[in-house]
C-alpha cells in the first residue's frame, strides 16, 4: 500500500489486465444546470481489490487526476488527487489510522482518522465516489457508514435513506434506473444506477452538480 497509484496509466489504459471491469464511462458535469467539464472514469475488481480512477477537467481548473484503492469491502486503503502536477492530497490505511498527507503553496500538513472512521471517501466534485459509497453502504447491516471528505478535512456519517425505481434521461432516450437517497449531515445525495450497477448520474445539493452519463456510454 505504501506505492504510488499510477492513476494516468490505469485511466488511459484501454484494457483491464487479470480483472474484472466494474464500470467506467464519461460524465457530463454540469453546475447550476451549465456545462462546466467531464468526467472520464474506471472502477474495476482485481482480486480482493477494487480500484477506481477518473481525469476529471473543469473550465477554468487544471485537470484531477483521482485514484482510489479499496478493499473487497469497499474500505479505503489508497487515495491519491493531484492537480497538474501537483498532488494534492494521498492518503493510506495502516492497522488503526488513516493517515492524509496535503501538498499546497503554503506548504506540507498531514491529517490522520482512526480506522472506523474511514468507512467510505467522497470528495465533493468527484461524481464516481458515489458508485463506490452507495456500494459500500448496501453491504452494511445499518445501511450506514462513516464518510472521510479528505480535502474538505472532515469526517461525517452517510446513510442510505431509501432506494426508488426511476428512469435517467440519457441524451435523446432514457435508461431505467434505481435512484439511492444517501443522507450526508442531513442533506440529501442522489445517484442512480442501472441494473448492472453503472452510474448514471449524481446531484450533489451541496456544490450544486450534477453529472449525467454521456449518451455514447449509456
């Protein structure tokens, strides 16, 4: 666990070697109902790990590189973002902790959780974490987990609040779906899937975005 992710390889490469292909597509982001960038994503098993990469590029921001490690459970156990060159955050799961190490142009911090506190990652902006948070929390008995948001510096609790059967507008068609409630600090996440699992989209009321599957990979 203590090597790098070698996130542009994984994204960029077009096969996934000795393992099993979970779901990867493009996302149409949108903020305040404008298009603002893309979203370009692969989550796949290999063993008894999953791992989910994506580019993500947004007007106006450097282009995200995010690459995330689980466990067949889906607990975190790797997590890297970086910003052009730039990593802004990696984070680890030893014994424990969780430990983050920040990178910003005021300097180096790091940041640590205790283990049960690290259920999931969601960073906000980052529309195929919720493929991964609404996994996790259908494997719970509770249907609910403690959430990490690295870069926003918090730890939180996530619940699946209710699960709907809904279609997803995709392009000039529609896709039939289940759309998960996932209550975060009151307010409410939603995503919807396919029934093969695949994200088809995401509102997220807090940052106010929303991200759609593009129709070429709906």
């Amino acid at each position: 666990m203590g090597r790098a992710l070698a996130i542009p390889v994984l994204l960029l490469s077009p096969l996934v070697a000795d393992g099993q292909e979970l779901d990867a597509g493009q996302l149409h982001l949108t903020l305040d109902g404008r298009r603002v960038g893309t979203e370009r994503f692969r989550v796949w098993r290999t063993g008894s790990t999953v791992n989910a990469v994506a580019r993500i590029e947004i007007v106006q921001r450097a282009a995200w590189e995010v690459g995330l490690q689980t466990d067949a459970a889906f607990l975190p156990t790797q997590y890297e973002v970086h910003e052009g060159r730039a990593t802004l955050v990696s984070g680890q799961r030893f014994a424990d902790r969780v430990r983050f190490h920040f990178t910003s142009p005021e300097g180096e911090r790091w940041k640590e959780y205790p283990l049960q506190d690290a259920g999931a990652i969601l960073e906000p902006g980052v529309a195929h974490h919720y493929l991964l948070l609404v996994r996790a929390l259908r494997d719970t008995a509770e249907g609910r987990l403690a959430l990490l948001l690295p870069l926003v510096g918090r730890s939180v609790t996530a619940r699946l609040a209710g699960r709907t059967e809904d279609t997803v507008a995709i392009g000039e068609g529609s896709v039939a779906a289940t759309r998960y409630d996932v209550e975060i600090e009151g307010v409410l996440h939603r995503v919807w899937l396919d029934a093969d699992d695949r994200l088809l989209r995401v509102v997220d009321p807090v940052t106010k975005r929303e991200a759609v599957r593009a129709p070429s990979e709906g």
